[in-house]
C-alpha cells in the first residue's frame, strides 16, 4: 500500500472534539488503503507554557533539561491521538522520535536531522496499525533528547516522508493554504496553488509561518512534494513542489519580518559582528555593504554582537519580495517607486537569487507591504 504522512498543528488537536475529528480523517483515509503517518504538534500555547514554568526556576535554564521539557507537549498530542484512533476501531500505535529514529545532532533546542531510521514504523505499518509520531523531536548522536526548533514538526513530517518514500506529504493546519502575502496584513491577498520549493523556501526565511524553511529545504533536497491545507475545510490548499505546473509570475508573494533593528558599522567589523549575532540567537536577514560602511539587519532587537555596542540602531521592519525574477532590476525599482510614492524611505535594500527584500521604518511597513502587493501582484498585474 502507498504511505500518506500527515501533519496536523496544535490547534487541529485543541479539545476533543478536534482530535476525534482528525481521528475520523485518519481512519478514513486508512480505509481508502493508505498505510497511514500521523505527526503532531503539541496544543496551542503548551510548549510556551512549559518554558515559562522553567524560567520561573531558573532565568537561564539548561538547554538539555529544556528539551527534555518541550517535548512533553508533543508526547500529550500522540498519545491521546493514538487513544481517540483505538476508540473508534483503527489500529494506532505512538511514538516519540527517538523511537522512530530521528538522528540529531548535538545541539540543543534548534538541531538539524542527520539521519531518519525509521524500522520501528515499517514494522509497525506492516503490521497494520495507523503510526503516531510526536513531532518537533529526535536523539542526538550523543544520545540525548533533542528538539528541531519552531515548527519542527513540520520536518518532522517532511523526514519521515522521504525516509519510508512515502506518496505524499501533508501538512494541516488552521490555514487553508499558503498566501500571495499574509492576508491579516493585505486582505487582496490570494490563495496559490502551486508554489516552488525555492520560493517557499524564501518566504518562509521572511516570516510566512505556514510552513518552515527547514522543512521546505529537506523537502527540497528530497524531492518531496508538500500539500498545505485546512484540517477542517477540506479545500484544494497549496502544492510546494520543485517546479510547479503553470508559468510562473515574476513575483510570487511577500513575507515581513515586522521587528528588526538596522545598524551601521565599519566595514572591517561585519564579520565579527554577523558571527556574534548568529553565536547570540539573534538572525542577521539583511547584510548591505556600501562605500563607507556596512547594514547589518538583525531580527528583532539586538542581542549579543559586542563589536556593534557603538552603533546606531535603528528599528525597521524588513519585507521580502520573492519569485523567480523578484532579484531583476525592473522589480526592485519598482519596490523603490512604491515606497517613495507613499512619502516612505528605503533603509536597507538587497537583491539576490529568488529575492528582493527592502528595510523600512516600522510603523510604514503595513502600508507599504499592501501597496506593494497591489502594485506587483494584482489582479492587473502581467501573469
């Protein structure tokens, strides 16, 4: 039988109505004759809730113990997952990811998969039982409970797809898709039915929280395709794959990073500087070197970065165009148009590769996100 992964988010499984509802999808399908993989997410709010409980008793806790903590969450959502499934007369089995050998490497709190040994679920399959997965989680090499990071269940998901060759992978959400922008902050934005690896990719690095970059990059690497939809509506969603079926436009959509900060530091300190955000926890998105100086856009605020304590910040928020040919010059003077146009300034302004992403003060960047959006995405616009 063809193997389906699916991955259901937090608030798929909040209260039990929910999780007997995606109980009954999953026996659904199994009954269309799929050998069936469920990942899971923890609850709304639970893994926050944990890690302030931590805080509480120690300001700086342990990396390792902290792991060991957050994959609490996870373990409920398997557990009482594989329970509803048994209820209802489907075979189900749970398991953490070290049981389901998701090999780590030693860092704590944000590890990247090695390596997915994934005997335990083939065996479990044969045996004709539904598989249930805590996502988010692996063992590391040094043996130690591990967890992947932010929306690590979404790799979780794509892993383990690409480990048992599965014939799809889906990722289910609250969401029915993935956006031309994020329609909170530009209610003209539409749902796409095909995106590329590579474009997704870069909206996710931007903030677009449908999906995680990690994911899309194994995905990716993989060649996994990835459907994104609603656990409830059952509409068409999206389709992430290496090259989608129609002519692309030149932008495919927008993602904002709403807090980040813009210094400016001599040249022979980027480096330094970069390596000590990075070493901090705090991202650089955004790295512009001009004639007499250097920007350096940190997410968020400032942390770490010793050698930047003398700079200026500044706050701005950061807006990322990406398609496969969002980096051509005649986009990104059209983005400088847009912005000028609306009585804004352009920070901080790079194109690269599938990208073109622009730094603008904070309290602009909704105005300017829908106006670029109208200008470069509308329904007028060139397909």
């Amino acid at each position: 039988m063809s193997i389906v992964v699916q991955k259901y988010g937090g608030s798929s499984l909040e209260g039990h109505a929910r999780i007997e509802g995606v109980a009954s999808r999953v026996a659904a399908l199994r009954r269309e004759g799929h050998d069936v993989v469920v990942v899971v997410s923890a609850r709304g709010g639970t893994t926050d809730s944990l890690v302030e409980e931590a805080r509480l008793l120690a300001p700086e806790p342990k990396q390792r113990e902290l792991d060991m903590l957050m994959t609490a969450g996870e373990r409920i959502s398997m557990s009482l997952l594989a329970i509803a499934l048994n209820a209802i007369g489907c075979p189900a089995v749970s398991f953490t990811g070290s049981q389901v050998g998701i090999i780590t490497d030693t860092r704590h709190t944000d590890a990247r998969i090695l390596e997915v040994r994934p005997f335990r679920v083939v065996e479990e399959l044969e045996a004709g039982n539904v598989v249930v997965v805590g996502g988010f989680q692996g063992v590391s090499t040094a043996k130690d409970v591990t967890t992947l990071g932010r929306g690590g269940s979404d790799t979780t998901a794509v892993a383990l797809a690409a480990a048992l060759g599965a014939e799809r992978c889906e990722i289910l959400t609250d969401v029915d898709g993935v956006y031309t922008a994020d329609p909170r902050a530009v209610p003209s934005a539409r749902r796409i039915d095909a995106i590329a690896h590579a474009d997704m990719a870069e909206l996710a690095r931007y903030g677009a929280t449908v999906l995680k970059e990690d994911a899309v990059r194994f995905a990716e690497r993989n060649g996994i395709a990835i459907g994104v939809g609603s656990s409830e509506r059952g509409t068409a969603g999206t389709i992430v794959l290496e090259d989608p079926p129609h002519a692309p436009r030149p932008v495919t959509g927008l993602a904002l990073v709403a807090e980040a900060s813009l210094m400016e530091l001599p040249e022979n300190v980027r480096a330094q500087v970069v390596r000590e955000f990075e070493e901090a926890g705090a991202p650089v998105r955004l790295v512009v070197g001009t004639r007499s100086a250097t920007l350096v856009v940190v997410e968020g605020h400032p942390r770490g970065g010793a050698s930047a304590d003398e700079a200026e910040v500044r706050p701005v928020s950061l807006i990322a165009i990406v398609g496969p040919g969002a980096a051509e010059a005649a986009v990104a003077a059209a983005a400088i148009s847009v912005v000028e146009d609306l009585g804004c300034a352009v920070e901080a302004m790079v194109s690269s590769g599938r990208s073109t992403v622009i730094a603008v003060s904070r309290d602009a960047a909704d105005r300017v996100i829908g106006a670029l959006h109208d200008a470069l995405l509308g329904e007028d616009t060139a397909r």
